[in-house]
C-alpha cells in the first residue's frame, strides 16, 4: 500500500439459489483467488450466500441455520487472509430477517450492516421478507460472540492511512439520499455496494453514472458488486456488471453476463487529498460507530491506467465537446472583458507558433460573438533575429485569412539600438539577447494598444506558466492572457480541433492550421541555421508531455515527487528512460520554484480546468518559497 495505493476486488460468484454449501464453497474459492491477486478489500454480491433470489424460502429455517454455518465457514477462511471481506447475508435480528453486509476479517466477523432502503416495486418485493435496520447503536448475539449491527458502522482499518470503509445495499444507492452520503462524511474513504440489480435495456448505463457519480459527489472508491447470471429465474435476469469507481473515473467494470472479478487499485492519498482541499465537504463522525481491524501493509505494482495525458481526454468524442466547451470558455472571457472596456480593437502578436495561433483564434471567436468587425483585431508580426520563413509565411497567411488586420514590425534596428544603448555585444546571445527581443515585441503591442484604443491579448500557456518559460514584462505581460489555464499538451488539440472542424469551405485556414502543429515549439529568438529553427524549447526545459504530467500531479493532488516519479515511469514508462523523466523532473520542481514571482504578477485570464496557476484564484503560493525539500526527493530518486 505503498503510495496510498490498495488493491480491490469486487467479484460476481456462481451462485444456485438456495444452496448455501455451493455457494460458500464459491465464495471461498474466489476470496482464495482475489487475496492472491493481492486484493485487500473483496466484496460479494447481496444476499449471495443463500442467493438473492430465493423468495419465500427465506422463511424456511434449514436455509436460515445453513446460512449461518456457511458464514462461520467463510469467516473462519479468512483467518490466513489478509483482507476484510464483504458477503451478502440474511441476518435474523429481534425476530425478523434483514439483508446485510457481512464484514468478515482474519477469521472473525467484524459487523453486519443492514440494508436501509428495502425495495418493494415492480419485480422487487423485498419487504415481504426483510425488515430494514437497526441504523444505529444495536449488537447481536451470533455464535456466542457479540457483533455490531447497524448501517452506522465504518470500518476502520489501524495501521493503513485513509482506509476506512462503509457500506450500502443495492438499493441504497438508488435513493435520494443514499446511506453512503452519510458515512463519507464521517469518514469514509472506501464505500462497497453489495448488489443484486437485474438487467433491463438501458440500464446498465444508468447503474454506471450511479456508481460514478457517487464516486466523483463524495470523492470516494466505490466498489460495487451485482449478482449474476445464476439468480436468473422466472422474470427477471441478472448479469453482473461489478464496478470499480474513485473520484467519479470508473477504473474498471466486468463483462455481462460473466461471472468473475475485477480488480484495480484505490489511490487512498488522492481521495483524502481532494477532500482536504473541498472546505464545502462537511466532516461529521457523529452517528456513527468504528470498528477497528488491520492489514499488512504491502508495495504494489499498478494494473490501474494511469493516463499519460491527464489534461487530454482519450474519448474523440469526448476531446472534440471538451476542446469546444474550453473555445467557448476563453472566448466568452474575453467577450466580457471586451464589453467592459468598451475595446474597439484587440492587439496581438502573431508568430506562427502554437499559442499565439490559438490566442488568434479565441480573438476572432470572441469578436464574432459580440458582432464585431475582425478588421478590428489588430494581427502584428515582429520578426526578429530567429525568425524563420516558415514561421513568418504561416502567420502572415493565417492572419489574411481569417480576415483580421495585418501589421508587421520588424524588430532588428530598434533591438540593435537598444544593445547599442545598454552596451551588449549583439554576438553575444545570452538571457539579454533573447529577453531584449520579447520585450522590445511586447512595446510594441502595447503602444500599439494605446494607439488604437484596445488591449494586447496575452499568449503565454499554463505551461509555460508553470516553468517561467516566459519573459518577465515580455510575453509574460498583456492585458487578458486568453491561454493562461490551458497546458501545452491541449493547446494542441484545440489546434487541430479548429483545424478539423475548417475540413468543409476552409480548406486553406485548415493546411495553415496543420503546418502550425507540424512546427517545432520555439520562442525563436537565436538566428535560424540554414533557414531552420535553432532554438527547440523542449530540449532546453524539457518535453511538455512530462511536464503537464507532472504539473497535474502536482497541483491537482499535492503528490510527492517519489509518487510522480513512479505514476511517470507507469504512464510514460514505454517513451522515456527512467533517468530522463528524473532529470526533467529535477527541472521542473527547481524551476516551479524559482519561477512563483512570474505567476504572482500575472494578468487576468480564464480558468478552464481544475488546474490553473493564479494569483487571485487556486495558487497563492509566496514568491520566495524554497523547493529545497522537494528537488531533494526528486534529486535523491
């Protein structure tokens, strides 16, 4: 459990109906199966030691006693388990029988938690046979021992940090109000489902957004187990469908109609993590009862995904509404910002590069949305000494042909007589030489502004942001940064959104789009060689792909670099040598360090996603904090 991370199981058993030694016998086979799989946390289907679907035999004592030995059995199986088990079972409890979750742990049964809301619709008549609760503060008296009985018990694990586990019944999580909200506020890290939910059409995806959902609402892994295929009877079928849920991602479903298990891992320090973080997440342990048990700790080798590009959705469907919803984002933002300064003109410095090619874009979306004139976007080019053909011709086309207007200043002589004034060798191409070049660029567009009566759309990405990859009062100034909470890794999707979506009627815009995202990523202020971009920014801070990475990480969850560096071996294992992503991860914690007093005078510009690096808003981060402890880890890996 190293890292915060623990194997689950939930698993869908051959069940007979009414045969409770077929059943403990499967039960204890697939716990045998999931302990060696090292799953910690294994849980059963309702009711599936007797089975679900056994109508008014529950009323015949032979099943009731059968069910009771085979629970001792199965407890008993667990001694040399090292995992807390939940299995369905019929309690008789102050003379009625309630459906419950037995929590069963190195041989000893730790709780039963009863089912709260007992469905009696349709093709479920549950209240025929079971009564609901006790919800709190009830013992029962079960083979001489004495064993809490409630759906207020949290099961509490001692030497594991953030492990604790709730549980609800089917049912439970169909209601308003489901029993789990209450046991995540007390504590709950870990909530389990013990389910028979039969299959109609269309309703496997409803059980999955509840399953998720409730996930992502109480910032939680939800682990639910459904009955298969062997309560099929008379009217209704079952088909599995078990699910592994944390923080509203689902990390893995079975198959329908199979019986079987699936298995990932908890990523505990994550849930806990976004909970502290969530002041508008009450935590209340009162009502409720902890029952203590243990595990032993254990490092595990991930089966979970984990995403190489966490910013970048994997779904087409779901990259093309997200790159579209975040256009309207920065779009609309800079609408408002337009209307309330009553700005006739947009000024923008175009290089042919990534960023100032989606701030183009955002711009004219912006203008069209206010009915606007695009003549009043005022498109400047500045070459300088490293601006290359290809660059130049991209942005020149590009503003042409979205109808903005074009200016184009050149920089060179004023940027020679600022060397002259300030007594630098231009031969020298130093911090001096490159920062001479964006600010002089960054005059320009301001006076610009004030000459037209508008404001300069700033460029610069969350990226670069987080790097400092950015000239300060250059490029890191501008009167709205349209790009400021959009990482680098997406303002390439967004790109080549706009681009496909150009396919019909826009031919030209779109083959000026793509060369755009075929060009090396460069701030192209060292001459070109042979006509080609000398300055590479991925080989002098790094490849964007690991940083926005490790930026995720970083802010999203508060992770250790040691937890990073093993989900960056994980993800991005296959395209980088493990020393290359320390050494890039070195980087970027000493520059994320060094680099606050750039992002502590930031300008305004739209969030977009959960990560953003504002001053006013999610990073008040003092500018003179030291990385020490940080680059130490990462150094030290």
């Amino acid at each position: 459990m190293t890292d915060g991370y623990i194997r689950v199981a939930a698993v869908t058993p051959k069940v007979t109906v009414a045969d409770t030694k077929a059943n403990g016998g499967e039960i204890r086979s697939w716990i045998q199966k999931a302990s060696q799989a090292g799953a910690k946390i294994i849980v059963f289907p309702e009711l599936c030691i007797t089975g679900y679907t056994c109508g008014e035999l529950f009323y015949q004592k032979k099943l009731q006693d059968e069910a009771v030995v085979e629970l001792r059995r199965i407890a008993d199986f667990t001694a040399d388990m090292d995992a807390i088990v939940f299995v369905g079972f019929p309690l008789m409890y102050r003379g009625h029988l309630r459906n419950t979750a037995a929590a069963l742990c190195h041989g000893k049964i730790l709780g039963f938690v009863p089912k709260t809301n007992l469905p009696n619709y349709n093709e479920f008549y549950e209240l025929r046979y079971f009564a609901p609760g006790p919800e709190t503060g009830e013992d029962v008296i079960f083979h001489n021992h004495s064993i809490p009985v409630g759906s207020d018990l949290i099961f509490r694990c001692e030497n594991v940090p953030n492990l604790m586990v709730g549980a609800e019944i089917c049912e439970d999580l169909w209601v308003p109000d489901p029993p789990s909200t209450a046991l995540a506020k007390a504590g709950a890290t870990v909530l389990v489902n013990l389910s028979a939910s039969d299959e109609l059409t269309g309703k496997s995806s409803y059980r999955k957004s509840l399953v998720t959902d409730q996930s992502a609402r109480l910032y939680c892994g939800y682990i639910y187990a459904n009955a298969g295929t062997g309560e099929s009877t008379q009217d209704v079928v079952y088909s599995g469908h078990s699910m592994l849920a944390e923080n509203g991602r689902l990390l893995a479903q079975s198959r329908p109609f199979e019986e079987g298990m699936c298995i990932s891992e908890f990523d505990l320090e994550a849930i806990a993590s976004r909970r502290s973080s969530m002041n508008t997440f009450g935590m209340t342990a009162d009502g409720v009862r902890m029952v203590d048990f243990r595990l032993e700790p254990e490092k595990l080798t991930l089966t979970r995904f984990v995403d190489p590009h966490p910013f970048v959705p994997d779904d087409p469907g779901e990259l093309s509404e997200r790159c579209e919803e975040i256009l309207d984002i920065q779009a609309y933002g800079l609408r408002k910002r337009l209307e309330h300064t009553h700005c006739k003109t947009a000024v923008i410095g175009i290089s042919g590069g990534l960023d100032s090619t989606l701030a183009l874009l955002v711009t004219v979306r912006a203008f069209d949305l206010l009915g606007m004139d695009r003549k009043g976007i005022l498109a400047v080019t500045m070459p300088g000494f490293g601006t290359t053909d290809r660059t130049h011709d991209n942005a020149v086309k590009m503003i042409e042909e979205l109808g903005a207007t074009f200016k184009e200043v050149n920089i060179a002589a004023s940027v020679r007589q600022h060397f002259s004034d300030i007594d630098h060798d231009e031969a020298v191409h130093d911090v001096t030489y490159e920062n001479g070049q964006a600010r002089e660029r960054t005059q320009i567009l301001m006076d610009l502004a004030n000459k037209h009566g508008g404001m300069v759309i700033g460029t610069g990405d969350l990226s670069e942001l987080a790097l400092g990859w950015a000239t300060y009062n250059g490029d890191h100034m501008s009167m709205y940064g349209v790009n400021a909470s959009v990482p680098k890794t997406l303002v390439r999707h967004l790109v080549a959104y706009v681009a496909k979506e150009c396919e019909n009627g826009h031919e030209k815009l779109r083959g000026i789009l793509l060369d755009v995202l075929d060009t090396p990523v460069s701030p192209e202020l060292l001459p070109p060689k042979e006509g080609q971009i000398a300055q590479k920014t991925e080989d002098l801070v790094g490849p964007y792909e690991l940083h926005d990475f490790f930026l995720y990480y970083v802010m999203r969850y508060g992770f250790t670099p040691a937890k990073i560096y093993r989900l960056a071996k994980t993800a991005l294992g296959h395209t980088y040598e493990d020393d290359t992503i320390k050494k890039w991860l070195v980087t970027f914690y000493r520059r994320f360090f060094s680099q606050q007093f750039k992002r502590s005078a930031l300008p305004d510009g739209p969030k977009v996603g959960s990560v953003a690096l504002s001053p006013r808003g999610d990073w008040r981060m003092p500018s003179d904090a030291s990385g020490a402890l940080w680059i130490a880890e990462a150094q030290e890996l």
